[in-house]
C-alpha cells in the first residue's frame, strides 16, 4: 500500500523536512566558494540517497534502539552541525567553551561531550584510574594502581564493556556489606546503571554514593536513555560522574554522548581521549558532532515535555480508535516505569486464531511493507501459542506518522492473507542422547563446541559448552530434525544461540541464529 487515505509517506516526510529546514533561507557561514545554504533533504520514501544503495528506510514506531539509527535529529542540531562544519577551531578551546555550557545548562560542575555514553563509561574509567596523569594513561591498560572496579550485580549490562575495555577487575557485590568490604586502595570508580530495579534494590544510588564518599571513591551513574532533568537527580544523590546518550531523547547526533559532574573528573577524561594522544584516542567527537550535542541539550530545557507527552499519547489514542472494532482486540497502556525512554506506549493484544495472523506474522508483515514500519515485540505464533500482542511506541514519530501507523495495522488484522501453519517433519524420531563435538562455521573463522544431551521423546535438555562460556541447552527434536536453544551467560551479558539442522546417525549439521552475532553454520560428531 502506497497510500493510505489522504496520507502518503511522502506527504510525511514533506511534513517533517519542511519544519526541518524551517531555517534553511538564511546562509550559514561562508567557504572559499562564498556564503553557503544549509542543504535541504531533496529525497523521497522511494528515492533517497538509502535507497540508492539498497536499503528501505524505516518508519520508527519501536523506539531509540542503536540498530535502527536511534533517534531522529532536532532541525537546531543539524543547524548547529552545518555551521561548525564551516570553521576551523582548537577542540581544546571548543570544549571548554561547550564544558561551561553544559554546567549552566545541567547545573552540573562541567561537561563534556563524549561520542557516546559508551565512550562516556570508558574515559570515566580511565580518568577514575589515570586522573590527569599523563604516564598512567600511557601506560594503560596493563599498569594500574587503581585497577578495580566495583559494579553492582543489579547493574552488570551489556554496556559495563565500557569499562572492562579498560582492563580492570570488576568486583561484582550484591548487599551493602559486600560494597563495604569490596571498596580498597585498589578501587578506582563504582559503576551503577539507573533503573527501576537499581531503585528498587538494597543498592540504591542514594546508598552506594554516601557509602563510597568518605572513602574518596568516585561513582559514576549510567544513565543512557534518562532525561537529564534539572535538578539532576543523581548528582543530587551524591553521584561524582553522570553519562547520557546525546541521540536518544535529547534527539542529538546519534554518535554523541555527554559526561557531567565534577570539573576535574570531567577534564581529564577529555584529555585522555582525541584529539589528544592517549588511551582514549580511539573516542574521536568532532567539532560537528560536538555542537550538535550542545545544540541538543539547549533545546531539551526548552522544549514543551508536557505537551510531547500529550501529542504521543493522542497518537496511541488514534490508533487505538482505528483498530478498536476488530473482533479479540483489545488495547493496554503502558506508561514509562522511570526516566529512561520517558513515553507512553500502546500494546494491541488479539487472538490470532479470530483474526487469521498472530504477532510475529503482523511484524513480519509491516516490516515488508510501505511504508516499512517496525514495532516492539510480536508474541504470537502458530500452531500453539496463538494469543498475540505488539507495541507501539511514538517516541520517534513525526506527525502525521499515527496515520500510517493505524492504516497498516488495520490492514494487517482486517486483510491478514494466508498462513498456514509449519509443517511437521514425519517420519522415525532421531535419537541424539549423548556427548557432541560442535564446529561453528562463523562469517570468519571457526569455533570448537561441545552439546551434552539428554532426551525425554521429543524433548531435549542439557550443557553447551563453548570455547570460553557454556550455558545450558532445551530443544525438541522432530523426525530427522533438531532444534536446540541456548543461553551463554557472560559477565554483563549473554549470548543467544539457536541451532536448527537435521540428523543421520552420529552427524548433526545445520544453521546457527546468534541474534545481533549474526547467522554461522555448524557440524556435529557424536562421539
């Protein structure tokens, strides 16, 4: 569908590049080919420079995830971006210009800007451990005075890699004597990511800070995807060192971020990162980006929150007028649980033997579509679980998207095609009780595994162990093929596998789903 009522995609994006380039008839600065307009988006849904290589571009109605670019930037940021690209400045002088902004701006003591909060976690670490010592930085990562870390278990996430990069000790603790007992002479920083079930904890970000204070330790609070509200609430709380992501609510350049809190702190993770020869320099943020970022932060404290909160949630209202007379639908609002992705979202719950289509085959369905749309979740699936349920969430619209949005949807539920359900492989039930050796073929490179299966008819349980982790295996095997699930836990993180393939005898081999890892093939000998 190309149009939906008297909307299109292309009346959309009309819409949004209009007020995008609201100031576009003044001239931005000047190059040695004179004075130079701020370029205006001259693309289509079906004809932009991603298409052009290749790619569908995305209606957002998911959220600020990396994977999908993160967040839309304001019209101010892609000002501010133009203009600096115009001028030659000393990043030094540039970012202590942009360093006293963001403490009149943040009510913090400094700021940097960092080219992410990743990059944030890092150079925190680093200053936390080298300070402004310029022989410590350059000896890191191998010699350390200060090489631990304390993280607290509830806070142990896949973005905590931005200190083991550093190669530190982390220190995981669980209750209030264990944080005690942990902090040394060794401790260089505490890392705590805020969250409801931070907040909910024995180890509260109020608690960890006036435990680490007299001890003269700094904490650093992860606090990504939060709205840096003025008062900030973690400094407040006694926090040294806050990181926010600049390309989530702040809708800054994506690769951006920004560090807050105390001046010192602050600068010497500047120094240890570009343009400066350090440990760092790998966390290049341009001038460009830098200046965006400040542009992002300016526009946060004058932004109309409250009436962002009420256009989204008319939105989802809309919506939910256009599907409300389907038969099985019902609808659930979800509201924001803290200050992190800080909107209401709208999930759709259905029957998906009423209307024909379950959650997973309507995703499949809109991300096919035009325009492309992509949602949260998709629960549902054939022949068993056939209750289904997605999310909408408007974080990232533009308007006139809530049209497009409720259009697809309903064409999806009231029109949902044919679907049948997965055939069954027929035939005698494999056996494959026992101990496996596993190759992994990766895109580059191979991996040595090993299954231990235990089987109970169709039903399979047991150990994967891989090179370095192992986790533990469920699956069903069907005929003469396998299916095995499996969970890797690794410190701040997992990883997820799935190995689907057929089997004769003592060979397994088929296809491995890694997730974000990527797609490998695998082969197996029972031994």
């Amino acid at each position: 569908m190309a149009l939906f009522g008297k909307w299109s995609r292309r009346e959309v994006l009309k819409t949004s590049g209009a007020a995008a380039a609201a100031p576009v008839a003044a001239v931005m600065g000047a190059s040695s080919a004179g004075a130079q307009p701020l370029p205006v988006n001259g693309g289509t849904a079906s004809d932009n420079l991603f298409t052009r290589i290749g790619v569908r571009p995305i209606l957002n109605a998911r959220g600020t995830y990396t994977i999908i670019s993160g967040s839309r930037s304001l019209p101010e940021v892609k000002q501010a971006m133009f203009e600096a690209s115009h001028h030659y400045v000393h990043m030094d002088e540039m970012m202590d210009g942009i360093g006293a902004e963001l403490a009149k701006l943040t009510g913090a003591e400094w700021g940097i800007v960092t080219n992410g909060c990743e990059a944030a976690i890092c150079l925190a670490t680093i200053a936390c451990i080298a300070g402004g010592d310029v022989e410590k930085c350059q000896a890191l990562p191998e010699r350390k005075a200060k090489d631990q870390v304390i993280i607290p278990k509830h806070s142990r996430n896949p973005y905590d890699v931005g200190v083991r990069m550093v190669n530190v000790e982390i220190v995981e603790v669980e209750t209030a004597d264990q944080l005690a007992a942990a902090i040394g002479p060794r401790t260089a920083m505490i890392y705590v990511m805020a969250s409801p079930r931070e907040a909910q904890s024995g180890l509260p970000i109020a608690r960890i800070c006036a435990m680490a204070k007299p001890k003269k330790v700094p904490v650093f609070v992860d606090a990504a995807a939060e709205e840096p509200r003025v008062p900030n609430i973690h400094l407040a709380a006694g926090a040294t060192l806050v990181g926010y992501s600049g390309g989530k609510c702040l809708r800054g350049p994506q690769s951006s971020g920004m560090l807050i809190g105390d001046k010192a702190l602050c600068k010497a993770a500047y120094y240890q990162a570009s343009p400066h020869h350090a440990y760092g320099r790998a966390l290049k943020c341009s001038k460009e980006e830098s200046m965006g970022l400040l542009a992002a932060v300016r526009q946060w404290y004058r932004r109309d929150h409250a009436a962002e909160q009420r256009m989204w949630r008319g939105w989802l209202n809309h919506i939910e007028a256009r599907l409300k007379g389907l038969p099985s639908i019902r609808f659930e609002y979800l509201e924001p649980a803290d200050l992190s992705n800080h909107a209401p979202r709208l999930r759709i719950h259905w029957d998906g033997r009423v209307l024909g289509i379950t959650g997973s085959e309507l995703v499949a369905k809109l991300d096919t579509g035009n325009p492309r749309i992509m949602v949260e979740g998709g629960i549902g699936r054939r022949p068993d679980a056939m209750a289904s349920h997605l999310t909408i969430m408007p974080y990232m619209m533009d308007p006139g998207e809530e049209r497009l949005v409720a259009e697809a949807l309903y064409d999806g539920l009231k029109n949902p095609g044919r679907h049948a359900d997965p055939v069954t492989p027929r035939g005698a039930m494999a056996q494959v009780a026992g101990n496996w050796a596993v190759t992994v073929r990766y895109m580059l490179g191979e991996g040595q595994q090993q299954f231990v299966l235990a089987q109970d008819g169709a039903a399979l349980t047991g150990t994967h162990k891989g090179e370095i982790f192992q986790g533990a295996l469920t699956g069903t095997v069907r005929a003469g093929t396998v299916e095995l699930k499996g969970r890797m836990p690794v410190p701040g993180n997992s990883i997820n596998w799935t190995f689907q393939g057929t089997v004769q005898g003592n060979a397994m081999s088929g296809s491995v789903d890694m997730g974000e890892y990527g797609p490998a093939t695998f082969t197996a000998v029972r031994a």
